[in-house]
C-alpha cells in the first residue's frame, strides 16, 4: 500500500497550536 497523507504539513503547522485540532498519528504494521 502506497504512503498518503491526510493533511499537508503546511496545513497542520497552521493549526498546530489549536486546542480545537487533535493530532493523532494511527500508523501500524499488520504483518
């Protein structure tokens, strides 16, 4: 499966002092 984000880095700095925004990183490995 090919790596994709979500969200652009660019876009998440701009809210990365949002109280409004989780962050959230939901990587993992099945194998």
């Amino acid at each position: 499966m090919a790596y994709r984000t979500l969200i652009s880095a660019a876009d998440l700095a701009q809210h990365i002092q949002d109280d409004n925004w989780i962050m959230l990183d939901c990587r993992h490995d099945l194998a």
